[in-house]
C-alpha cells in the first residue's frame, strides 16, 4: 500500500513516493508447513488485534525444507514451499482487503550453497573464475594456499578427503536429463566442467566401439568430446572467453542429454561410470576431482583455508559482493518491483553489518525503488538520507546491533532499526540495579566462574577469530602483510606477529564493527582508537609499534599520499570491518551469553550482560532520543533471533528482586539433584555453571498450572534439546565442532532427571513453586512492558504468538506452531469489556481487571493492553508517529516503582504511567497492588503539560475507561496525579486526550 502523489514544480510533474509507516507490524516465520495459504487464513486475526503491516521472513526461494528462508538460493523466485507466486499474490491481495501491509525481510549479504539448489552458486563451480557469476560471490581466489588458486574450497565431508575417496563415498554421477557429469557426496552434487569431460566421452567411446556400436553414436561422441575440449579453459575470464563458454555449454549439455537418450550411448556411459567408481585407489576420480574448480574438503577444514567469505562461521551460505551494482539487481529486482507496485510497503534488512558498505546499500535501495516509479531524486552527489527520513520512499529497516555508547550511522536511507536495542532496553527496568554485586557472588560462588564478563567477552571473540574464523584472519593478515612489504618502516613485521595484531584488535573492538569506506568519521576514529588501546595492553608482542601500522590501516591513513598502494590499504580496511562482525556476534551472542549466566534475563541479542538493568532516567534519555532522531524505528520485544522470550525473562528478571531467596534456592535445588549428577572426565557433570543455567531457565519457562504427564514430556525434551545446544554454544565441556558425547549424556541425564516425573520429585516440586510465585509478577512485568512497548516512540513489533505470555526458548524453540484459534477466543471473551468502557456503572469492569491482575500469567491482561493501545494507534496514528515524547517526574514513597511519560501533538495527547519492580513494591505475597495501601502519596507531575493543554482537564484510561481529572483550575495540587487513584484497576493506565477521547 506504498501511496504516491504529485508534486509541482517548474520541470514536468514528478512522482513522489512517501514512505507507509507502519502503526504497528506482526511477525510471521514462514516455511513449508506455515505457507501463504495458512498465513492467510490468520489475517482476520491480525487485523482486529490491531496491527497495521504482517512483517513475513524471508520468501525468496531459499533451500528445500528451510524452516527460516535465510538460506536463500534465488532471490528472483518467492519460494515454492510457501506457495510461489501465485500463492503471495493471493496472500497479498486478501491482507489488502484486510487493510493490511506487508513488510518483507530480505537477506542482501548471503545466499545458501551446499547442494544443488542455487544456479549462480552451481555455475561457480562449474566454470570457477570463467563464471558470470564468479563476481557475484566474495570468493579469495589468489589464496595463502597455493594449491587452491583458482579454486573454491568446499567443505562439506564428514572426513578427510583421502578417507572419502578410499571408503567409496565420492562417486562419480551422470544426469541424463540434464547431460551433466557431477561428483556425488551422499545427497550432494557438484558438477563436472564439461572442459574435462573429454577423458569421460573418450572412455564411453571406447566402451562403445567394443560392443560394436552405432557408427553415427561415434560419431556423436567424437565431436561432443571435441568441442568440449575446445571450450576455453577457466583461467581465461576475459569477457570473449567467458561468453564463448556460456554460449557453448548450455547446447553441449542438450546435446549429451539427447545422446544419452539412445540406449546403446547411455549403455556406455553407465559402464564408465561403473569403471571409475570401483576402480581400485580411485585414482581415476582423484584425477578428475583434482581438474574441477572447486576441492571438496572435511567440513573441519573450514576453519583454516576456507576461501570464501561466509555469513558468520556457517559454511552452508556464502557471502555476496552487494557492493557490486550488477549483483544489487540481480538479487532485489524482485523485492523492488514488489515496493514499486505497491504490494510492499516496506522492507526489513538481515545484517547490514556483513555488507561492504551498507550506506551504499540502503541509498541504492531508495534510489532503485524511485526508478522503478520514475521519481526524481537528487543527483548521485546528494545523498538520499540527507532528506527527511519520513519523505523516503520505502519504509526500511535494519537489523543492526548497536551498542549503549555507539548508535545506528545516521547518514543510512532508512528508518531505524528492527529494535533489538529497545528490548533490552525496556527489559532492564524489570531488574533490581541495586543487587548487581549480591548477583555477581551468588554466580561466582555457585559456579567457580571468577573471569568478569568484559574479559570472558574478549577472550570468546580473540578465540572465535583464531578458530572458526582462522581462515578469514589468515586473508587479512596476507593483505597486511602485503601493505607492510611496501614501506621500508614496515616490511619486518611477521605474518604471525601481524595475524595475532589483527586478531587482538577485532576481540577488543567496543561495537560490531565501523564504517570506514574513504576516511574515518569522529565516531569511527573514536572505536578504533579503543580497540587499538586495548589490544596493545593485552598483547604479547615484542614490538608493538606493530599497533600504530594496523591502525592507520583501519583509518585509510596509511600510504595515504601513495595512489599506487592506497587500494589495496582500503580494501583491508573494508575486509576488516566485515571480519569484525561476525567475531563479535560469534564471540558475543553464541559464547560469551552462554558462559555467563549471572542473570540470564540479560544475556540476549542487542544486549548488555555487564549493564545490570536500566534506570528510569536512561529509558527517558533514550526515549527522547529516540523520538528526536529515530522516531519511526521498529520497537522489539521478542524475536525469531532472542535467547528467550520477553514473557521468560520478564519471569527471570524477578529474581533480581530477590537474590537470597534464588541464593537459598540454588543450594536446596543442588542438594536435592545430588543423585542425578555424574562424573566426566574427573569432572562433575553438569558443570556448575551448566547445572546454574539450567534452574533460571525452567524458572523463566515452566508452564504455569499443572503438567499432565504429556505436557511434561514435551517440556522435558524442549529443555534438553536447549540445553544440549546452550553447552555446545559455550564451548567449554561440549561443542558443535568437537561434541564431547560423555559430558552431554550426563547433562541430558540431569536435566530429564530432574523432570522425570511430576509426583515424588521433591526438586521439581520446588522448582514449580518458586516457578509460579515467579509467573505472577513475570505476569504484571510482560504488562507493564506491553503498556510501554504499544505507547513508546517507535513502531511496536509483535513477534508471532507474543501478544499472549509466551514461554520460548531459543530457536528452534520459538518457532513452533502458534495457537491463533485460542488467541482469537481470547479477543471473543474479552470483547464485553470493550462494550462496557463507557457504561455508567464501572463496577464490574474493574473487577474484571483486577482479577485479570490477580492472575496475569494466563495471557489475558497482556493480549488486553496489547489489544487497547493498539486500537489507539490506530484512530490516533499522528500522535505515536510524530508526537514529542516528555519525561514526567513522579514523587512520593513509591516512586522507584513508577515509570511516567507523555505523548503529544497540537491536538490530542497520552499520558503513560506504569508500575515496575513488583516484589519490592508489594513486599510480600498477597499483599494489595491498588489503593493507598500499596501506593500512598505517590504522584505523577503533570505540571510540564500545563502550557499546551490548559484548556483539556479530563482524560480517559484506555485500559479501564476510568475518566481522571488532571488539571484543575484553581485547585493546589492541579497537575499532579494521585497514582493511587488512577491504579484502581490495574498497576498502569493510558489516559488519553484527543478529539475522539
């Protein structure tokens, strides 16, 4: 639903696209089993819950059975497995009638390669350096290893090579239909270059001409195996050679297709098959292997001579050079026709931070929607992000990672970001700051953990970019090595010297990487500078002048003045920016969170594990800031990404509340599980710190009520299965590169044990209490993060099934099938309450809530805040979309407790006030949540609104429809809220003014 209109000016009429900002979008993960039909089928749903745009993954083709599509292997194709075409276009034009938008995620830094899927990927290998689409991928053709110039290293074996060739695994294929020789891996294929295929037609000739056969069959062979012979050879990558290849090839295919539809031929060939596979020592097929332009190699051999530029260490998706413009339109026509005709209205960005250069990226994505329509933008010298973000003509965001002292390029085309920042943000009001030292003891004491989480950060990244990374460490340090070779101050830097620089700089970088593309800005300077510092502190080496040569290097300073040698200094520079990344994401997200585990709730994705918990007057500061600069930025609070859902931590985050009881809880729970633990290896297992992580997360996650015995059967392998993969992610007992098969069987033995069974499981019984204490005020955190979340500045996100209280774990956990049938009966049995808003007699409203309070973990309250500010959003859209956003002072006893804002625009304004730290409020079960008992003389200023609203004294709660006088003329204490007036149904109100209040 992008809108367009015209403008007037002196030159003709102009096209001028204006961007839909989102009200509020739902996110749905689309795979093969939840297609475009079955999204269909829920967008009544979404369209009375109030959302304004479904936010779908990815729907390029990506590899068959993909459950998330970022392994995508056609972006010019939406995905069969959903639906194609003709099932998007249907699902686009019913969310149309619905009122809704959609919102895409597109995948610009990678695509999925191993297997036959992906026709650019396949022709690489196929024809190496001689590809058309060899550019398309950030390929090191010229690596350290001489033996694989010219080749792509691939590996995808279960063993070492020799061991492959000698078992009979590697085999020799023939696809007939195709008329295309393959090497075959098990499932794998991987073609021949028909450059080599000679030796083969000779063979099958041969094969022929004994059995007597057809003189016209031979002939057919002698001139396939001739003009295969002729085709020109991969080192020639000149434009003629590569277009005689291209023009060849296809027909010598057809033509070896059509031969082996003859009996006799095709005979032949299944005999030279037969010959080359078991021939004995294989050496035929080494042969033939050794000719193609790729090596297959041990999947472990990846680490060390990988030699393309993957997303992260993952070897199944290889990256593209986005930077080039011909590879940009080859992989977002689709996703720009679809923005330009108006099916999408926006578009959200997977890891920019793997890009080249991702301001580059987002300016071309703006300027290649604007072509489409014929819209005049300014000239390529203007920057399109030098206009104001709303006037831009796609809603885009990205998902970016940002840190506390660093922020979001604000030069980037785009809107903002896809939130990850606000969650954690909004999360940390829910944690006790004052009990972050009681915490760190509690951790270190029942662990044995004394590494700080700074330096356990550190040594996770320097680990990650000498191991899973080493290959791409190995590339950076070759082009170092080569920039240090040309100055005499230099050159006797060592390889080694220079990779251990490289690498100790990377682990200490503050952010996930800079933006350098021709010179440094303030803020780049700023981090590199850091990190450069702290390297140097850390580092071994003899010489660490070593330090001041990478750093001019980061900056593009080195050889500045040298034109000859100055490319190759930035083209280091850009290498490193995106080795950075995922060494922090690596190091960071999938180590670091899951070695430390003082207060899990804070070990997710955007987060900060060392912050513990966010002041009031931080969330007003990044508030205000947000609204100033990044006001239409995606608001997220769960996540396809997150290491938890924001129910569980909002469960986990009590705890902080009350570190003497977890304390005493952890030692009781230890004493009780004594029978189950094991010893491995002269170790106890699980580890402490293995058997700490474990209680949080059935703390955070345990169902609330009781477990039939299928219920916990599910639950139990839900947890093992992320307990397996939080050891493998931390590297220390177990991992994905080397599983330590004794040590996980004593950790699934330990954690199924201490589910086994619900009756006489005194540890479970605990657990489940304290579990359920813990869900209610987890309950009334998830809804006073809902009333913040729906009335913050910024887009508000739903991630699939989030609206209810939602007990997720890390993927693949949080991907599992959601019930919209039950949350849709929710709406039905809440739907009463909105018709009696507005009744004279109130009574039975607000008891409606305050039960509703009472028992916040059944999903109701949440699903009704999420439902009533959503329906705000939408009769009032300019209010959340462009109103200032004013911190209100609160005073009285419990004041801690409160947080208080305002929105407001000319005509219409909201006023936020939420209760938060639920435990040290109430001080003990059972006690009252409304009424002065509870609240006292808390009050909320409202004298800062006094100027612009003079003349409107009244508002009314959207949540209980409870109308508040806020100003009154005349009377001391005007502007000043009574909290324990306004909480009398719930422990947070919306009061609202505007002209439909």
């Amino acid at each position: 639903m992008s809108h367009t209109q015209t403008q007037n000016q002196s030159t003709p009429t102009a096209t001028v696209a204006v961007a839909v900002i989102p009200r509020a979008t739902y996110r749905l993960q689309l795979h093969k089993d939840f297609g475009f039909e079955a999204a269909t089928t829920i967008l009544p749903y979404l369209q009375r819950l109030g959302v304004s745009h479904v936010y779908c993954s990815p729907i390029s083709r990506a590899r068959p059975g993909s459950l998330h599509g970022y392994d995508v292997v056609d972006h010019r194709e939406i995905n069969p497995e959903l639906g194609g075409q003709e099932g998007f276009e249907r699902f686009a034009a019913a969310a149309r009638a619905h009122g809704l938008g959609l919102v895409l995620d597109l995948v610009p830094n990678h695509m999925g390669v191993i297997g036959a899927h992906n026709p650019w990927w396949a022709d690489v290998l196929e024809n190496g350096q001689a590809s058309g689409y060899a550019g398309f991928f950030d390929i090191n053709w010229h690596p350290f290893n001489e033996e694989l110039v010219g080749k792509v290293l691939i590996p995808v074996l279960g063993e070492a090579y020799g061991e492959v060739l000698a078992q009979g695994q590697l085999q020799l294929a023939f696809d007939a239909a195709a008329g295309q020789f393959q090497l075959a891996y098990f499932s794998h294929r991987f073609p021949v270059d028909p450059h080599t295929w000679p030796v083969l037609l000779d063979a099958a000739l041969a094969e022929l001409e004994a059995a007597g056969g057809d003189a016209s069959l031979r002939a057919r062979f002698i001139a396939l195996s001739a003009y295969a012979a002729a085709l020109p050879d991969r080192s020639e990558v000149g434009e003629a050679a590569r277009n005689y290849r291209a023009d060849v090839i296809a027909p010598l295919k057809q033509q070896l297709a059509e031969l082996a539809g003859e009996a006799d031929a095709a005979g032949a060939i299944e005999r030279v098959l037969a010959t080359v596979n078991g021939a004995e020592g294989h050496d035929e097929l080494h042969r033939l292997h050794e000719a193609q332009a790729y090596r297959l190699a041990s999947w472990l051999a990846a680490a060390d001579e990988i030699n393309y530029r993957r997303f992260f260490d993952v070897n199944e998706l290889a990256a593209l050079r986005i930077e080039d413009e011909r590879v940009f339109e080859a992989t977002h026509a689709l996703a720009l026709d679809l923005t330009a005709s108006g099916v999408v209205d926006g578009l959200r960005i997977d890891h920019p931070d793997g890009l080249r250069d991702p301001a580059q990226y987002f300016e071309r994505l703006q300027r290649g929607h604007a072509r489409r329509l014929a819209q005049r933008l300014p000239d390529a010298a203007t920057p399109v992000a030098t206009a104001d973000a709303q006037a831009l003509g796609i809603y885009v965001v990205s998902e970016k990672i940002t840190a506390a002292h660093g922020d979001q390029p604000d030069d980037w085309a785009l809107h903002g970001t896809t939130g990850y920042r606000y969650g954690m943000l909004v999360n940390g009001l829910f944690v006790d700051r004052r009990q972050a030292r009681r915490f760190e003891r509690i951790w270190r004491s029942f662990s044995g953990v004394e590494t700080g989480y700074e330096d356990l950060v550190t040594d996770a990244k320097r680990a990650v970019a000498l191991g899973p990374l080493g290959a791409e460490l190995t590339v950076l340090a070759t082009q170092l090595k080569r920039i240090a070779n040309t100055d005499r101050h230099t050159r006797d830097y060592g390889f080694s010297t220079l990779r251990d620089t490289i690498a100790d700089t990377a682990a200490s970088m503050p952010v996930y990487r800079t933006y350098v593309v021709d010179q440094a800005s303030a803020q780049d300077r700023r981090f590199i500078d850091w990190a450069i510092a702290q390297a140097r502190k850390r580092s071994a080496a003899a010489d660490t002048g070593v330090f001041d040569f990478l750093r001019s290097c980061l900056l593009a300073e080195f050889a500045r003045d040298d034109e000859a040698h100055r490319p190759q200094v930035l083209q280091f520079a850009w290498r490193f920016q995106q080795f950075c990344a995922p060494v922090a994401a690596k190091g960071v997200e999938d180590t670091a969170f899951y070695r430390y585990h003082r207060l899990i709730s804070l070990n997710e994705v955007g987060g900060d594990p060392a912050t513990f918990g966010t002041t009031v007057a931080a969330f007003h500061g990044a508030s205000s800031d947000r609204c100033a600069r990044w006001p239409h930025t995606m608001l997220a609070t769960s996540t396809h990404d997150n290491k938890r859902s924001e129910d569980v931590r909002n469960r986990i985050d009590v705890l902080s509340e009350v570190p003497g009881v977890f304390r005493l809880g952890l030692r009781r729970w230890h004493l009780l599980t004594r029978s189950l633990q094991r010893e491995v290896d002269g170790r106890r297992a699980p580890s402490p710190a293995d058997e700490y992580l474990l209680y949080q997360t059935l703390l955070g996650s345990l169902p609330a009520g009781e477990l039939d015995d299928a219920a916990l059967a599910d639950y139990r392998e839900r947890v093992a299965a992320y307990m397996t993969k939080a050891a493998r992610e931390a590297k220390r007992e177990t991992s994905w590169m080397r599983p330590n098969a004794a040590y996980e069987e004593a950790l699934l033995g330990f954690t199924r044990g201490v589910l086994g069974r619900s009756a006489g499981n005194p540890a479970l019984n605990e657990l489940r209490t304290r579990a359920t204490e813990l869900a209610r005020f987890g309950g009334l955190n998830s809804f006073s993060m809902a009333l913040l979340k729906y009335s913050s500045p910024g887009v508000p996100d739903i991630y699939q099934g989030n609206e209810t209280i939602d007990l997720s774990l890390v993927d693949p956990d949080n991907r599992r099938p959601v019930d919209y049938a039950v949350r849709d009966q929710m709406l039905d049995t809440l739907q009463p309450l909105v018709d009696a808003l507005d009744a004279p007699d109130r009574a039975a409203v607000q008891a409606a809530l305050q039960r509703m309070a009472a028992d916040p973990a059944d999903g109701r309250l949440k699903l009704w805040t999420t439902w009533r500010l959503l329906e705000l959003r939408r009769r009032d859209p300019p209010l959340f979309e462009n109103g200032d956003y004013l911190p209100l002072k609160v005073h009285g006893k419990a004041r801690e407790h409160i947080v208080a804002y305002a929105r407001r625009t000319p005509s219409a304004m909201l006023v936020v006030v939420a209760a938060r730290l639920y435990v040290g409020l109430l001080g003990r079960p059972g006690a009252p949540l409304f009424g002065e008992a509870c609240w006292g003389d808390t009050t909320v200023d409202l004298t800062p609104l006094r100027e612009a609203h003079l003349a409107i004294l009244e508002a009314q709660d959207v949540l209980s429809g409870q109308r508040h006088a806020l100003m009154q003329p005349g009377v001391a204490d005007s502007g000043h809220l009574r909290v324990a007036e306004l909480f009398a149904s719930l422990p947070g109100a919306a009061l609202y003014l505007g002209p439909q209040a």
